[in-house]
C-alpha cells in the first residue's frame, strides 16, 4: 500500500511540476513511521494502527524542523483522522501541510470519468471574476483545504 500511495503522490507532485525524486530517510526522534522525500518534500507514513494523533502532528513537524524539511510535509496514516487531528492539518494548511489517509492514494482520482479539473486562479482571473459577477471576495464560495482535488493540485488556502 505504501508503494501505490508513493506512486500517486509522484503522479500528482509530476503534474505540478515539482521534482519527484524519491529517497528514504530516517527522522530522528520518531519512531513507528517510514520517511521519504519526494524532491524536497518530507511524506510520513505514519505505522500507528490507531490513527494519528494531534502530538503526533506536532512531533512529525518538529521532527521536519530538526532535520531541515521546510518546503512541504505529506502525513500518511493508517486511519481516518478524528477531528481535532483535521482542525490541527486545517491551521497548518498555510504551512503547506498535508493529510491523506492512505486509502485516499491507493488511486489517483484525476483520472476518474468524475474528476472535475481545479485551479489556483491569478490575480487577473480572481480580479475578472470577481467583475463579472459583482461580488466581492468573501462572497464567493470557499473551499476546504482537506477536499481532495485541493489535495491533488497542492493549493493553500488564500492562494
């Protein structure tokens, strides 16, 4: 399973354009994880049979600190995340942190007949949309950080 979500997650880190070298490393401090970089981005398989904690979320990213990973951290677990481990990710989403359970990278769901194509707009386009239907800003929907094709393109809220 590890392998078929390192797969997807090369797939989707090609499709930005980002170096998708995979190498494994040892995290100092953590234990019951497999660590890998994909270019410069640090994904944690987390092994815990019961799912990710919020202190885990925490140590995975002091671990990250310590051993210079500062451009992206992609958590895997086992498990679902309970909620409070979801509104610990959503804070960090700015931060360019990611979660996917790993159940979520066993396909990549870009290529299903469903997938609509999302896209970080430019300054230009927010500016022309905003135009064309009279609105303003905070008037336009959002979308969550957590929602997968927002996942699959890597956008942060705010973008």
């Amino acid at each position: 399973m590890e392998d078929k979500a390192l797969e997807t997650l090369r797939t989707l880190f090609e499709r930005r354009k980002m170096n998708t070298t995979t190498t494994r490393v040892d995290l100092d401090g953590l234990d019951r994880v497999n660590a890998y970089t994909l270019g410069n981005v640090l994904v944690i398989f987390s092994q815990k049979d019961k799912g990710v904690s919020d202190r885990d979320i925490t140590n995975f990213l002091e671990a990250a600190e310590t051993n210079g990973y500062s451009n992206g951290v992609v958590i895997v677990g086992m498990s679902k995340p309970s909620e409070n481990v979801l509104k610990v990710i959503k804070s960090l989403a700015k931060k360019r942190i990611q979660f996917f359970w790993i159940w979520e990278l066993q396909f990549d769901i870009t290529t299903h007949r469903l997938y609509q194509p999302h896209r970080v707009l430019n300054e230009e386009e927010k500016a022309a949309v905003l135009k064309k239907y009279n609105a303003k800003q905070d008037q336009l929907m959002s979308i969550d950080s957590q929602d997968p094709p927002i996942k699959c393109i890597g956008a942060i809220p705010g973008d």
